[in-house]
C-alpha cells in the first residue's frame, strides 16, 4: 500500500515561472519540502543548506561528546 501524498494549495503565492496566481502546492516527499506550480509544472525543492541551516538554528546543544 502507498502512501498518498499531502498536498496544499499557498494562497496568494505566485508562480516564478508563468507569474499565475494561487497555483502553487506544497507538499513533502522524503522530509524535504517541495512546491510545484499546477499551471506550468515548474517545481523546486528546499536545498540542503536550507534544511542544514533551519535545523541548526534552532538546536539546543549543551554539549559534545567526544569519546578518545
């Protein structure tokens, strides 16, 4: 059985590519965020830096353990 996919429209975003208005989805495959255009078919995923940097800054480290 597979898994269906959430997906949900961004009101007011507009596409970068065709420039239409409310046909932008979000959605999330593999943990990464990822919007598509249902107009044009343009798509764009969160980068790895941008998830390495929203994970970081948001962390709480007390310590590091560094076994010798």
């Amino acid at each position: 059985m597979t898994k269906k996919t959430k997906k949900r429209f961004v009101a007011g975003a507009t596409c970068p590519q065709c420039k239409s208005l409310d046909t932008i989805m979000l959605f999330f495959e593999n943990n990464v965020e990822k919007i598509e255009c249902v107009k044009c078919d343009y798509h764009e995923s969160q980068t790895d830096k941008q998830v390495t940097k929203a994970t970081r800054s948001s962390e709480n480290v007390i310590g590091v353990f560094k076994p010798d």
